[in-house]
C-alpha cells in the first residue's frame, strides 16, 4: 500500500466517525444510515489493522 492510500484510508476513517458523531449533522441521516457508517467505520479500522499486519509483521 502506498503511502498516499495510507493518507487517503485515514481520511476516510476519520470522516466517517466524525458523520457518526456529530449530534447536528449537515446531512440529516437516519439510523439506518449512521448505522451503516458505523460498520464501515469499523470495517475500515479492522482493514488498517490487517494492513498494518501484512506489512510489518507486527500487531498493534
């Protein structure tokens, strides 16, 4: 993985958890919706993990 997919991964992630969190969003969302942003929150965590694994041999 490159280092600019790296940067573009944590972005995303970051994103995602701040649509998740915020108590007033821009975007009216449903629950269905912070639901879903939710899971890919956390599928995208699990993904940083597992690449960080792969990479480097190490768990963190």
């Amino acid at each position: 993985m490159t280092r600019t997919m790296m940067i573009l991964r944590d972005v995303a992630y970051a994103i995602l958890v701040v649509l998740l969190l915020l108590p007033v969003s821009p975007l009216p969302l449903s629950l269905t919706v912070r639901v879903l942003i939710a899971a890919l929150a956390v599928a995208t965590r699990v993904w940083q993990h597992i690449t960080y694994y792969k990479q480097t041999g190490k768990i963190y």
